[in-house]
C-alpha cells in the first residue's frame, strides 16, 4: 500500500482531466476515477517519465517504455489496511482493456 494525500491542484487537474476524457452523467464517479488517475501519474512520475493516454486507448497512463497501465479507483469509507486482495472479472475487460500493468487505488 503506498498513502498519498489528495491536494485542491489534484482536484482541479482531475476536473480538467474530465473535460477531454469522459462524457458521462456519473460526474462523482468520473472525478474518483480521474482522482485516481492522477495519484497513480503522480506517483509514477517521481522515477519515471509518463504520460496520459488519448481518449481513444484502452489504457490509462503510457510510461516511457512503451507500457501501459490501467488504473482502477474505488471510492471506500474503511479504514485503509496494509494489503488487500482484489478480485477481477477479467473476462469482460480482455475485450476492451490490454494493458501491461493494472494499478488498483481506493479513495
């Protein structure tokens, strides 16, 4: 588990995030998700240049290498925990989603 704090800059660069990316009604869902996005970007980005992908991928973040990374954001009310076990229905996201790594960030 790495912690990370949430800043009022994370909250506006996940609003503007929104604007190019996602045209849903769920806005809440949509600023967590983003919320996530950014944390993960950020926390890459201390050792390794990467960027955000184009609304048209599959993925989330690009890094520098040539892998991509899917970022999955859950919203929580529990008390964050050491280690936690993820269950994935990965068949439904085989179809859509084929990234090289999957990061999974609760909020």
């Amino acid at each position: 588990m790495i912690p990370f704090t949430i800043t009022d800059e994370d909250i506006q660069r996940a609003e503007l995030h929104l604007l190019g990316y996602k045209r849903t009604n769920k806005h809440q869902d949509n600023l967590i998700g983003a919320l996530g996005e950014i944390a993960v970007y950020n926390w890459i980005n201390q050792w390794s240049p990467c960027y955000f992908s184009d609304k048209h991928s599959h993925y989330d973040i690009l890094l520098g290498d040539a892998r991509t990374v899917e970022v999955k954001t859950m919203r929580t009310s529990s008390v964050p925990q050491p280690n936690y076990h993820c269950s994935v229905f990965k068949k439904q996201w085989d179809l859509k989603q084929d990234s090289s790594l999957w990061v999974f960030v609760r909020i």
